[in-house]
C-alpha cells in the first residue's frame, strides 16, 4: 500500500512540475510579444523614450531567454540558471524603481499637455505605470 501511495505522489508532483512548465511558456509567450510591441510604441514619447525601450526590450530579452532555458537546455542539465536568475532579479528591481517613478509621475501630471498624438501627460504616464508593473509582474 506504500508502495502506491508513493506511486501517487510522484504522479502529482510531475503533473504539478508539467503545469508550472507549461504557466511559465504560455506567460512568456504573451509576455514577449507584448514587450516588443510596447517598445516599439515609445518611439513617440518624449525625453524617456530611450529608458522606456530598453525597459520592453531587457523583458522581452527575459522572457525569451526563460523560454530557450527551459525547452533547449534543460536536457542538458546546464547550470545556466544562475545568470538568469540574476538577470530577473536586476530587472525585477528595475521594474520596481520604474513603478515608483511612474506613481510619482501620475500623482503630478496635469493632464493637459500633449505627450503624444492621441494622449495627455496623464494617460501617458498611467501607461507608464501600467508597463512598470506589467515588468514587475513577468
């Protein structure tokens, strides 16, 4: 009956690892794309425009180095883990001191002035914070 029981509990703990594996994929698949896109969208913001696209750039490198990590290297049993792990903590961080910046950039913005072709000063920094966070969270 031990035997069985620990059976059971391999099973669940290989089908819990599947599903973590398969979380991670499906978020960096959606992540990387939405980080490119983002970056790709600074081009007609102001004075941060260069901050803000290697910001979506480093997290869209992040997500896509997650992604060759575990479908590429993992069979190889590489201790390429670290560098990454490092590479996440710096941009988790970065994203930190970023969201920061954009509450106290949306609590003094007037939302009046034209940043950008279609938004005020406001709504442009409250997407600034959006993509802080959105950093933050992959």
């Amino acid at each position: 009956m031990s035997e069985v029981d620990d059976y059971d509990k391999a099973q669940g703990f290989n089908r819990a690892k599947k599903c973590q594996l398969l979380v991670g994929y499906i978020l960096c698949f959606a992540f990387s794309p939405i980080f490119i896109v983002s970056a790709t969208f600074q081009q007609n913001d102001g004075s941060e425009r260069f901050l803000w696209t290697v910001f979506y750039i480093m997290h869209a490198i992040l997500a896509s180095s997650y992604l060759v990590l575990k479908s590429c290297l993992s069979m190889w049993k590489t201790k390429a883990e670290w560098p990454l792990l490092l590479f996440a903590l710096a941009m988790a961080i970065w994203s930190i001191v970023m969201t920061v910046k954009s509450a106290i950039a949306v609590s003094q913005a007037s939302g009046d002035g034209e940043d950008s072709e279609n938004f005020n000063d406001a709504e442009e920094k409250l997407f600034e914070l959006a993509g802080s966070v959105l950093g933050l969270i992959s």
